[in-house]
C-alpha cells in the first residue's frame, strides 16, 4: 500500500503543469470566436475545432524548443516591486538595461505577444489563411498566459512557500472542475485596442497583484484542512491520481471569490481584441476570400512532430514543478 501511495504522489507532484491547462486553453481560444464581428465569424467559425485544438500547441512546443518556455510567463518580481518601474516595457530598451539574456531567463510573455501580435496582423494583410487560423490560435495561447497570477511571479508553483502543485491546481483542477457547470462565458463582444503594449502589460501587472493573494489563500485553507481531507485518489484514464479533493478546490475558489472564472473571461476578452485589433490594422480584409487555404506538407508534419514530442518527450527548460 506504501508503495502505491508512493507511487501516486510521486505521479501527482511530476506531472508537467501547463499554462491555464490545455482544458482552460481550449475553452478561452473557443469562446473567445464567439466575441467577433460577422466579417471575421466567418472564417473563425468553421474553423473553431482547429483554433481550440491548436491552443495549446505553444505547450507542446516547450518539449521541442528550448527558447519557447520563457514565452509563456515572466518573473516580474526578480525586478522589484508592483507596478516595477525598473523594468521598461519597451523590449529594446529591456534588453539594454538588463541584456537579452537575463531577460529571456526571467520570461518574455508580454514581449511575445507584441511579436505575435505583429505576424498575426501581417498574415491578414498577406491574406494568408493558413498562417491566420495558426497564429490566431497560438496568440491566443500566450494571451491567456499573461492573466495567470501564478505566471508573473517567480514562486510560480509554490515551490519557494512549500505550495508545489499550486499552479495546476489553480488554472487546470479547478476550472476542469467547475466550468463547465458554473461558469459563464458569453462575454458582449470584442474591442478594438488602440495601444496593445499598454494593454498587456496592464494585464501582466494584475496578474503580478493577485499572486500573493493566490498563494496566501491557499496558504490559509491549508492550514484549515487535515490532509486526507485535502487530496482524493481519483481514477483518470485507468490510472488513480492523487488530487486536490472537490470539496478543498471548492473552498478555495471561494475563497478566492471566483477569481479563476473572472482572469478566464478577461482572457477570453482579450483574445478576440487582440485578433480583431490585427485584423482591423491590416485594413479589415475580405476573409471570405483568402488564399493559402490548407496547410503545407510542412505544417502538417510541424503539427504531427509537436504532438509527438509532448507524448514521448520531456519538457525543455524550466517546467512548473
Ligand atoms: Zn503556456
């Protein structure tokens, strides 16, 4: 009995943590279609199973690519203290100040989405669908990161307050648990940004503020509940998991006064601004009328390779854990 008891903590406590979970990725990148004008529904909508399937392939690359953990998080706190005046939030004034490679180690997220950002507009002006449907997806993936408290904060997974397993628990147990049930998604519609650096790191700076309350919640409930009470063995896809018990996840997103729900329909409200916004700057294209419409040999093998490396692989670079 010791041993498997063993063995499923051991599973609980490796597992890799992803960013928001692919359950809450998915969810964020489809919902976030729903928000578009007629103009872009009429690409985004039949295509909505690839632009929620393909959230998360930014996760998958992290097994492939060494450079591509950093663009899901920064640690703005190795940088002082909120709103951190120190750091500039123009990257070429970043990398000045503190290089590129203290930056890339500490975490890009905000620059990334600029970058992102960027090709997506591009890909509209170009009217190439192909790279539409995959930037959009995958803009949408760090879009979601940056409102995670826990991926602007160096004690990412609890680990230097002795909360490891923190993170999933915030953005995959709880969401898988409660939102399709309780939570409401049908959010008005998509806004046009007028300035999307400011933007996202307003975001950034929230999701800064709300990390301590995230970690010293827990820190709290913890204290409140015996452990058996605290963890469940539940049985997913034949194998018994050890996992924060319901009535625990419960408590907690109580306490936290639905925070998970509210970070998750603001990110499903940037999302779709931010692919609005793009397309709007490139001068609102036709998108009935796109070329370039199914993916190269290429792609299609790029798609195969990231899938596969996230089943057999192991995470390069920094994992949550
Ligand atoms: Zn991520």
């Amino acid at each position: 009995m010791k041993k498997i008891i063993l063995a499923t903590s051991l599973l609980f406590f490796s597992l890799p943590v992803f960013s928001w979970g692919f359950f809450a990725h998915k969810k964020i990148n489809y919902y976030a279609v729903f928000l578009l004008p007629p103009e872009m529904l009429v690409l985004y909508k039949p295509n909505i199973d690839f632009i929620s399937e393909h959230s998360v392939d930014p996760d998958k690359r992290r097994y492939v690519l060494q450079e591509e953990g950093p663009r899901h998080y920064i640690d703005i706190d190795h940088y002082g203290t909120h709103p951190f005046p120190e750091l500039p939030r123009k990257w070429e004034d970043a990398i000045d100040k503190f290089s590129q490679d203290s930056i890339r180690s500490y975490g890009m997220v905000p620059w990334w989405i600029e970058i992102m950002q960027h090709r997506l507009t591009k890909a509209f002006i170009e009217k190439d669908q192909s790279k539409i449907l995959k930037l959009s997806a995958e803009l949408g993936h760090y879009i979601a990161d940056a409102h995670v408290p826990l991926h602007a904060s160096m004690n990412h997974n609890g680990q230097l307050t002795n909360q490891q397993g923190i993170h999933g628990f915030w953005e995959s147990r709880i969401p898988e648990l409660l939102a399709d049930k309780e939570w409401d998604f049908f959010i008005g519609r998509a806004q046009y940004i007028s300035n999307v650096q400011e933007f996202i790191w307003e975001r950034v700076l929230e999701s800064a503020a709300q990390a301590d309350t995230v970690l010293k919640i827990e820190k709290e409930l913890s204290r409140s509940f015996a452990s058996d009470n605290k963890y469940a063995f539940e049985e997913r896809n034949g194998i018994i998991t050890k996992q924060y018990s319901s009535t625990y996840s419960i408590s907690y997103n109580d306490k936290l006064n639905n925070m998970i729900e509210r970070r998750m329909r603001q990110s499903i409200y940037a999302v779709s601004s931010f692919w609005y916004t793009a397309w709007v700057n490139a001068g609102q294209p036709d998108l009935k009328y796109l070329t370039n419409k199914n993916f190269s040999e290429e792609e299609l093998q790029e798609f195969e390779k990231l899938n596969q490396s996230w089943r057999n692989g192991a995470m390069k670079g920094r994992n949550e854990d």
